[in-house]
C-alpha cells in the first residue's frame, strides 16, 4: 500500500485519520471499526469458539508493512502484513482478521489486556480534567506525586508515612521520572557503584539469565561487552544455590557493590527464586556492605499486593518497577529505593517522557484495580499455575513440570525441538504464548495473562494446550 511520500504541507481543516495512516478509502478505518465492535459485542464463548479463526464480517484493508523496519525487527516487504489489528480484553484480531487469545498481556505489560473500560474511561476523563501527557520534571503535577506516595505505601505496608519521611534506611524515595525500566534499572545499577565507591573493583553477582534492559552496563550483566569495561567484575550464579552463592560471598565479600535479581525469571524459562534464597542473598549483602536490587518490572503489578517483595516480606535496597505499572499506557517506570541512597544529581537519570502525568494517573487507576480485585487476582493466578502443573502431570514424556507463579507460568519440554513445534501449533491454533529456547538446554513456553483472566478462558486455555501436547505426539 504505501503510495509515494506525501507531505502534509498547505492543508487545513482537522487531522484526519485517511490522511495520516494514507487511508483514503477509508478501508482500514472500517477494518478497525468493524474487528472493535466484533471483539466488544461478542461473548466470551463465541469468542474462544472462534480462536484461531479466521473472522470473516471483518473486512480486509491494505495495512503497512514493516519495510522500513530494523532487520531484526522483522523488516520484510509483504503484501499481507498480518501483525496486530485491533485488540480488546485478553483477545485481538490481526491484519489478516485472525483471532487470536493473548496468553501475554502484550508483551508482559498489558496488566489489564487492552482497552480496559475503566482504564479507558479514566483516560478520558484525565484528560477532560486538564492532566497534561507530559511536562518538565522540575514542575511535577498532581498524578505523579500522587504517584510516588502510593509507590511508597506499598513498598511499606502498615507504615506510618510521617514515621517512614524521618527513616533513612526504609523505601522511602522514589525516582519517577524514568520512562522504561531500563532507565530504572540502570538508575539502580549507578546507585550500586556511587556507594560502593571508585577506588575498588566492584564485584555485582547477577543470576545466571538475567536480563535488567537492554543499555550497555544491563547488558554487561548478563555476559555481553566484556571487553568494554575494566574495574567491574561480574559474578553470575545459578538461581536457588545457596551453597554457590555462599561461596561467592565469601570469595568476594566487601569487593561485592551489588546483588541482582528478578523474582520470577521470565528471561529464563519462568525460574521462581525461592523466597529463602532471597533471604539468605538479603543477609549475605547486609554482611559485606552490598545494596541488593529486586527487578520487579515482570512481577510488579501482577499480584495481589502489587510488589512481590512485599508479599515475600523481603526489604531489598531497591524495587525496580515499570512493564504493568501504567497498564501499557507510555511511558513509565519507576525505582523505589531507601531514602539514604539518595545520591543522583536530577540529570544524572531522566527521561524526557518520565514525568508522564498522564501515565502516571493511569498507574494509579491499574493499581486501584488490583487493589480492588486482589481475591480475584490470587485465586486466577493460583487457577492457571495449577491447571498447567496438571497439564505437566499428564504429559510426563513431553513436559518437565510447570514453571513459575500465578499469571505468570510456564512449562518446561525436555525436548527443545518439541517446545519449538509446539510454538509453532499454538500460534497456528491462535494462542498467543511465548517459547524461550535461545540457550541451552532452554525449552520453556512462556505465559502471563492479562489479570482479567478467568476460570473459563483458563479452562479454555487449558484444553487447547492439551490438544496441542496430543498432536505433536
Ligand atoms: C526483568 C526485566 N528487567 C528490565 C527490563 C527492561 O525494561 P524496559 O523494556 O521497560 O526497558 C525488562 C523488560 O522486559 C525485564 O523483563
């Protein structure tokens, strides 16, 4: 479809949607119009009736291609792009009018699927209200230090905050103004070295798979660009081995500026690091002098208590949020740390988008939801682990076991080929899940519903799982 480049110059009267996305005829206005209202106007079980289908009442439109795309983002030149059209809930219908069922929430941050009625609704009426979408950092408004105090009760249940304001030591400071978790994390990371100080080498002891964003220093965490940095020593160990994780300890002791780690691996098969090996890492830094970090830009958002440290009763030094907190409303992210940490000049970790009002207020109304619907979260969660642990149970030739907690589960092949085929049938059946298979011994297929979930989709879900595990037999 994309005719010659067109400018805009010299034309009046209101921005129109023909005119930007070079839809003239109106065919993908209507495409768009039409797959909303099916998704909306349809019930749940004509929906999953019809997953992995072709809807026809939607009509075909030309739609771009991604031919201007990085290749390694999928540049490719198509005349029938088929990726995302429209989507609502935990289900969208692509390019090509397939239905399909996320099993991901996006990708790990649509905490509430997409077009939330009420986060819509909230939306709207931040912006009738006059919330900007963004401003300059030295001049917050409402949402975002309404933001940073909400972070803070969470981090601190049960706290007084005029006892917590006068306590150094607790999480009490907020660095909002970040816009993805990687500016978060990296936050973190520089945090780490100030206090550890510049006339040492540091030692930082990551899990082995770790992934904390995608900039250089987050990177060298997980083994690339060693031949960059001098002075910064990276330890990875294996998740769950205390003895292993003793020993480094105790190689390295005040050498140790941090300890990184997610409490539910979703970059490595859907590991859960076991709440005593959390305590014992806890121990081991408050021993050497070291600052622990929790990544909670996977795990934030999607429980009951809305931080996982908190509902492990763990204090680490820093909680990484981001991913889920605006519910996929850009951009936002945010690092909650203790106040005595507070080191960073303004510039020193900013983005240009991080002060986001606007997605701040939408972080506030996700966080109200899961306040309001924590029975409902624990007991879908609890739901889905334990369907694909049965799951597991019954196809023990195929399946290691279930992988992961809550929302957030996986299953382990012991064949990498397997996992891969299988991939490939869910995606052709229209279950859209994630395989992790790019290292070694890896071969794990990744979920994370959307909290919206139910018994009947994950009933659903379930069954067609099943049937998948049958075919490739
Ligand atoms: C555990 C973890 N940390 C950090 C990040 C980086 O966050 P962002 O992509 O918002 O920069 C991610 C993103 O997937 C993540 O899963």
């Amino acid at each position: 479809m994309p005719g010659a480049c067109r400018g805009a110059r010299g034309r009046t009267g209101p921005l129109s949607f023909g005119e930007l996305m070079d839809d003239r005829e109106g065919r993908l206005a209507e495409a768009l119009d039409v797959g909303q209202a099916y998704l909306k106007e349809s019930s749940l079980t004509a929906l999953m009736g019809r997953v992995g289908g072709v809807i026809d009442e939607v009509p075909v439109a030309p739609c771009p291609d991604k031919r201007w795309f990085q290749r390694s983002y999928g540049r490719c030149v198509t005349d029938e792009p088929d990726e995302l059209l429209v989507g609502d809930g935990l289900f969208y219908l692509t390019e090509q009018r397939k239905l399909f069922l996320d099993c991901t929430a996006g990708h790990y941050q649509m905490t509430w699927g997409y077009d939330h009625p009420e986060l819509h609704a909230l939306l709207l009426d931040g912006i009738a209200r006059g919330i900007v979408w963004d401003n300059h950092s030295n001049i917050p408004s409402a949402p975002a230090k309404r933001l940073t105090a909400k972070l803070v009760e969470l981090a601190n249940p049960g706290r007084d905050p005029a006892e917590l304001q006068d306590d150094p030591d607790s999480l009490n400071t907020v660095l909002s103004g970040v816009a993805t978790g990687t500016v978060a994390c990296g936050a973190a990371m520089k945090i780490t070295l100030i206090h550890h100080g510049p006339d040492r080498p540091a030692v930082f002891v990551v899990l082995d798979g770790n992934y904390h964003g995608t900039d250089l220093f987050a990177q060298r965490l997980r083994g690339m660009w060693p031949e960059y940095f001098c002075n910064v020593k990276i330890v990875a160990v294996q998740p769950n081995d205390p003895d292993e994780l003793r020993a480094v300890f105790a190689e390295h002791g005040e050498r140790i500026a941090g300890f990184w780690a997610e409490p539910v691996m979703m970059n490595r098969e859907a590991i859960v690091i076991e709440p005593e090996y959390l305590r014992l890492a806890r121990e081991l830094c408050d021993e050497t002098g070291a600052l622990m970090a929790m990544d909670e830009i996977q795990t934030g958002f999607w429980f009951p208590e809305v931080i996982y440290s908190v509902r492990l009763g763990l204090q680490p030094d820093f909680i990484v949020l981001g991913k889920g907190m605006t519910a996929g409303f850009h951009p936002l992210a945010a690092l909650v740390y203790r106040g005595r940490l507070d080191c960073l000049e303004q510039y020193d970790a900013i983005s240009t988008n991080g002060n986001a009002p606007l997605a701040a207020y939408m972080a506030l109304g996700c966080i109200a939801l899961v306040e309001r619907h924590a029975d409902e979260i624990e007991a879908a969660g609890e739901a889905w682990h334990q369907a694909l642990a049965q799951i597991a149970d019954e196809f023990p030739e195929t399946l290691v076991e279930a992988r992961g907690v809550g929302h957030m589960s996986g299953l382990k092949f012991r064949d990498r080929e397997e996992c891969l085929a299988f991939h490939r049938a869910a995606i052709e059946r229209g279950l859209w899940l994630r395989a992790h298979t790019y290292h070694e011994g890896h071969a794990t297929i990744l979920t994370k519903f959307a909290l919206p979930v139910n018994q009947e989709v994950i009933d659903f879900a379930a069954e067609a799982i099943r049937g998948l595990l049958r075919d490739i037999k």
